[in-house]
C-alpha cells in the first residue's frame, strides 16, 4: 500500500503510540477545511480603515471568509468598539494602549498611561489588554507593566504581546497566574524556542499570524519543526490576519485562505482546535 507523505508524521506518531487506530484516525481534514469556521485571533481596525470600509464592510468581509469572530484591538481603541458596538456578538474587543502620540515605540513612557487603560477598561468590555509591542526590555517600564499584569489578571483577561521570548517571560515572571497570547507566535522566533515556551508556561497561546510562510515551507507541506510545535500544543494555537494596514483588509479573503491551505494539511481534530475552537474556549465564546 502507498502512503502519502503528508501522512507519515501522523502514523509515526500513532506507531510510537502503538495505536493503529488511532492512524487511521490522523487523515488531514483536506477540502473540509473550507466548511470549517474560522476564529480570527489577531485583527485591527485602525482609523485608516474606516473610511474605505466600513463596519459593514469588515462583517461582510468576515461573513466571506467563513470567520465567525474576529479578537479586535484598534489604533485607537475607537475603532475597535466602532465593530463591537456594530456587530457583539461577532467581535471581542481587546484594549490596545495606542492613541493620540502613543504608539509602538513609546506606550510605555507616555504620560498618563495607566489612568488611560483604566478608564477605557471600566467603560467598555474589553476582553483582553493589547496587542501591544514591547521592542526591548527597559527596567524603568517594570512598574507600568507591573500594574497592566495586575489589571489583567484581575480582569481574568489575558494580555496580547508582539515581541521575543524575554518580555514574554518578565510578564510571567510579574504575575505567574497571567494569560497571554504572544502575537505571530514570537515573529521571528524559531519553531523549536516557540515549542519549549509552550512547554515551559501553561497560560501560553500563539497567534500564528505572518507565520503562514513559516509554517507552510514548501507550499505543500508543513514544516517538520513547526509540525512538532503544532501537534504538541495544537490546544493552544491560534490563526489571525493582522489587519494592521489596508492592504491586509484588501487581501483579508486571501489571508484566511491562506490559513485554511496549512490547516487542511492537519486532522480534523487539530485542524478545528486551531482555527477556532482554542479562541472560542478562551474567550468563552460558541462556535458550530
């Protein structure tokens, strides 16, 4: 009998489990993938973007896409509650710190950050603290991050990081009890450092978005590193768009498809995990 390559990595796994059953159980979910929604973990909906599409227009998007929620944060947070007020039951907001002369490079020094989180976080229902970036470790920003753990844990909500390794392991460092998601998976971080961090910190998730390059090598098959990340902490993934500019919302139906090729390549079960049940048991959400 001739095996396809895609699945030797799932009946290795199941030999060295020494279930036969459970190979026959590892076929990639193919061509299904396409009825399968989607939860889109890592989207923004800055201010260039309202005018050229409209609330309307992002749920039409989404409604294409087969995406039945999309995890929202916005520069500035207007944006955000913009969708959610629109469509509730298909957006979670999350709060970014971005506004006014706060950005990417400086959140962390600008006056009056705290009282500016804190407000917006009593007067709307954000469901998470970020996406925000945090480019190198600075020991004077140890207190502001201090409070911004604090106020998610408090909350039950997890914070949203874009950097490397390091900030992600000062925040569980400054709160052990934290969630986070760590955006595009680390970036740049290699597969195996993501493994051993999944491994390492329990209240760990990734967004896989502008990682769809790494993960899908070839074009046609996964690459073996990021096959073993994926397979060992396939309860912990997530996909996303990352919708920080308009060529990403005038390319949102390919980049969903683009994440729909590498899922197929998974069984059924990973596959669902990862493109929307991880997000939807998180957030507390449900999603046929």
């Amino acid at each position: 009998m001739k095996i396809s390559p895609k699945l030797l990595p799932f009946l290795l796994m199941a030999a060295l489990s020494g279930s036969a059953v459970e190979a026959a159980d590892r076929e990639p979910i193919g061509a299904a993938i396409a009825d399968v929604p989607i939860f889109d973990a890592h989207v923004h909906y800055k201010e260039p973007a309202w005018a050229p599409y409209p609330v309307a227009t992002i749920i039409e998007l989404m409604d294409r896409s087969g995406v039945a929620m999309a995890l929202v944060s916005s520069t500035p947070d207007e944006g955000t509650i913009r969708l959610w007020e629109y469509a509730p039951d298909r957006i979670v907001p999350e709060l970014r710190p971005y506004h006014g002369d706060a950005g990417s490079s400086n959140w962390t020094k600008a006056e009056g950050m705290l009282s500016y989180l804190e407000g917006r976080l009593a007067a709307y229902p954000h469901e998470g603290i970020g996406e925000f970036h945090i480019h190198q470790l600075d020991e004077s920003d140890r207190p502001l991050l201090e409070k911004v753990a604090a106020m998610a844990v408090a909350r039950d909500i997890p914070v949203h990081i874009h950097s490397g390794a390091e900030p992600v392991r000062l925040f569980f460092e400054i709160e052990p009890g934290l969630t986070i998601i760590w955006a595009h998976a680390g970036m740049s971080e290699p597969a195996d450092l993501v493994g051993r961090m999944l491994d390492d910190y329990s209240k760990l998730y990734a967004d896989t978005s502008y990682r769809e390059n790494d993960i899908l090598a070839d074009g046609s098959t996964i690459d073996p590193d990021w096959l073993a990340v994926i397979t060992r902490h396939s309860d912990r993934l997530m996909v996303g768009t990352d919708t920080w500019t308009n060529s990403q919302w005038a390319d949102y139906e390919g980049l969903i498809a683009e994440n729909r090729r590498w899922l197929s390549l998974l069984p059924r079960d990973i596959a669902e995990r990862i493109a929307f049940r991880n997000a939807a048991r998180l957030f507390r959400r449900e999603i046929r």
